[in-house]
C-alpha cells in the first residue's frame, strides 16, 4: 500500500480540490456517486459539492436518487419553483422508515441550492427525480388521479385494473405472499397493462397534445413502478438474489427512460446518480455478482452506456454513522467499529495515517491504485441498519474495488448526518400508514 501514496489526491476544502475528479468525469453523461453508508455526513456533503460542480460547469441537468419516484418528485416540483414554502415540505413525502436518509440537512441544503440554481438560470435548471420501487400504492393512487384530471374513462380503467390488489389492503408483504402460496392470482397482468396503455398514449400524438410533458412522464413512471413493486413483493418470497435483481433492474429502467425524457425536451441528458456503495459498484466487481448471482444499477449502467459512465464511490475508517439497530426502530448516533485488518477500510486507514491526508481520493482506472486495490478484499457495506456486534457477516463482502469503481473518495474519520426530525417523531400532518416497505428493505442498503 506505500505505492499509493504518490497517487493520493488530498481533498483540502480548496476551490479547485474537485478539479482532478471533474477531469475524471470528462465527457461522460452518468456520474454514479455511491456511499459506504446512508447516514454519514461526509458523503452527502461531498456528493453534493461534486453535483454543484457538475450541474454548474458541465451542463448536467438531473439528480436520480435511491429513493421513490412520487416522493422524489415532489423535491423535483419544489427545486424548478413549482411548490410554495420551505424545504422541509418539499422533503415531507419522505415519511416511511428510514426517513432520515432524505429527510436530513444536507438534502435540505442542496435542495434549496438547486432550487435557487433553477431560478437565476432557467435555461440550464436540472431536475430531481426517484429510482427506486417501494411506493406500490402511492403510485397507484398517483396514475389514478392523474388520469382523473385528464381522462376520466382511462382513470376508470385504471382503477379497475388496481382493485386487484385491494383485497390486501395497503399492505404488499401479504400480497406478495398470498400469490407466492398460491391463494391468490397474481396482479402482473393487470399492472403491465396500466403501463402498456400510458405508453401507446405517450406515443400517440392526438393523445400527446392532451397529456404531453412532465406530468405524464410521472404518470407512466409511476406505472413502471407500479409494475415492478408488483414483482418486487413477489420476489421478495423467493429470495434476496431475485427481489435484488427485480429492484436494480427497475432503477436501470427508470434511469433509461429519464434519460430518453430529457433528451426529447430538447438539452442532451447528463444525469448524476446517488446511492450505496452495493447498488453503484459494479457487481461484477464483488461477490455480489461473481458468488450470488446478483446485478446492480452499476453494472446495468456501464452495459448499457459503456465509457458515458463514471463510477465514484465513498469510504470511511472510523468515526460515526446515523443508523438504526433494527428495522423500523429508531435511528441514533452509533460508533464505527475499527476496520478488520486486511480489508479496503483498513488499507485506506493506512494510507491516512502515513500520508497525514484524512481526506482524499484515488484513481482507480491505472496505476498502482488499479493493481492494488484490483486484489480481492473485504469491503464494509452499512446500509440503514448497522450492527457493530455481528459486522463481518452483516457488513463486509469480498470485492475487487478498482472493478467495482473508476474512483474513491474517503474519508477516513466521519460524523454521523443531522435528521430534520428527532428520532421517533411523527411528521406535522403525517397520517399513520401501512402502505409499502421501508426505503432499502430488505438489505439495507
């Protein structure tokens, strides 16, 4: 690890610090940011500051998010000035476990950047937008009601089509398992057919002047969330490895097709990603992918667009996490346990140490870093949920990092993020709800 040292960047706080991963990033239309975990400060601050620079100097126009596209779309509304009042509203449909991990100070810093952005330059305003598939019926109700204001009998038919799934309630755990047990027919049908029709509607040209632009694009993406919750839920009773695959195969999708939106309007889409470590480093790089058979957004995105990506992770050694011990439980201050020896953390510890630098980052694409850090190593993943007490089997998996990045930032001593909410307190207005699983279930991450 001593080779490395002449290739550490220090990320000083200096204006120009960010300037060699800008050059990184060099033409490419996807930045992929990961995290190490969903609740440290550091890394929503860096993300934040690398996002700034590259919706400023290199045209970006949208931030996808590892978090549900009718909640996130609401912070969209509020970022490009379609939504009234302060930015904790803006972030108020973030309201299932854990909701820190949008509901927090620093989304609500960039959020009001973004929109301030937006406003003193219109013609390069970017967007904010949802990846992930957790909000089955929240989206349902949202296709519903947009169809009501534009067509009632298409509304009609979507409704229809929806009541199969209400002999469960608001709850798609008990749905997923009466279909995987066979006391209840599947609802896929019914949900692809949603999606169908919004689609031929959107190609429909004497249909596209009734319902053209953003507000049916989130109609019909609300529909392709509604059908990959629908397999999602059903998946879940098989196995991680088949839910996993459901769920990044779905932020895949929801990303080509953000994509395609934005290049119709007429600005070529360049699109920043935020989420874990486990969803952007590419699979093939971990025994995600090489023992479990699994995918990720990563991969899917370098498959996809090949040398147009650019994957940053992030890493820390020590220092705090806001997580909870269980799901659904309260989310509170925890320490960060040392890093095994042997593994990414600890190397990086080291270089630390040795270099007195707490905070830098490596280019993993050549040179001592991409042979180095190209060897198999344990890597810490924590997700919402972190467990000191069991680590190594509930955090650490073997990886390739310089497989699974083009570069890494760490920090090697952390603080934990600041919540807008106290733990445990309800949301002003907030209705109590059974609808859909937590954000990251059921890995965490």
């Amino acid at each position: 690890m001593p080779d490395l040292l002449s290739e550490l960047n220090p990320l000083t706080g200096a204006p120009d610090a960010l300037d060699g991963l800008l050059a990184i990033v060099g033409d490419a239309r996807f930045v992929l940011i990961g995290e190490a975990s969903h609740g440290t400060h550091e890394f929503y601050r860096d993300r934040a500051l690398l996002t700034r620079r590259l919706i400023e100097t290199r045209g970006f126009t949208a931030v996808a998010v590892e978090a549900d596209w009718p909640d996130a779309y609401r912070v969209n509304r509020f970022v490009r000035g379609q939504l009234a009042g302060p930015v904790g509203g803006a972030l108020g449909d973030f309201t299932r476990f854990p909701r820190w991990m949008w509901r927090n100070e620093e989304v609500a810093e960039f959020a009001r950047w973004l929109r301030t952005f937006n406003a003193a330059q219109p013609q390069r305003a970017a967007g904010f937008y949802g990846l992930d598939l957790y909000s089955l019926h929240r989206s349902m109700h949202a296709v519903v009601s947009y169809l009501e204001g534009v067509d009632p009998e298409a509304a009609r038919r979507a409704r229809s089509r929806y009541a199969c799934f209400e002999m469960f309630g608001e709850n798609p755990q008990a749905y997923g398992y009466a279909t995987e047990h066979g006391a209840w027919d599947p609802c896929e049908d019914q949900a692809t057919q949603q999606l169908l029709e919004l689609q031929r509607r959107a190609a429909d040209p004497d249909s596209a002047g009734l319902m053209a632009g953003d507000e049916l694009f989130h109609a019909e993406q609300n529909a392709r969330l509604a059908r990959s919750a629908e397999q999602y839920y059903r998946a879940m009773y098989r196995g991680r490895d088949d839910s996993w695959n459901i769920r990044d195969t779905h932020m895949a999708e929801t990303l080509d097709a953000l994509a395609a939106h934005l290049d119709s309007q007429g600005r070529a889409a360049k699109v920043v990603v935020w989420a874990h470590n486990s969803h952007l480093g590419d699979a093939r790089g971990s025994a995600m992918g090489t023992r479990r058979g699994e995918l990720n957004l990563g991969q899917l995105a370098r498959e996809r667009w090949g040398s147009e990506v650019v994957i940053i992770g992030q890493t820390t050694a020590q220092g705090e996490v806001y997580a909870a011990d269980d799901w659904d439980a309260p989310g509170h201050v925890k320490r960060v346990r040392a890093p095994l020896p042997g593994s990414l953390e600890a190397h990086l510890h080291d270089l630390a140490r040795w270099s007195g630098q707490d905070h830098y980052w490596l280019d993993l694409r050549a040179g001592a870093a991409a042979h180095t850090l190209g060897e198999e190593m344990l890597q810490r993943f924590i997700g919402v949920i972190y467990r000191p007490e069991t680590e190594r089997w509930s955090h650490y998996v073997e990886t390739h990092p310089a497989r699974q990045y083009d570069a890494l930032i760490h920090v090697d001593t952390t603080r934990a993020l600041r919540p807008l909410d106290p733990a445990g307190a309800a949301l002003p207005g907030a209705e109590p709800s059974d609808d859909d699983l937590p954000d990251t279930y059921p890995s965490g991450e």
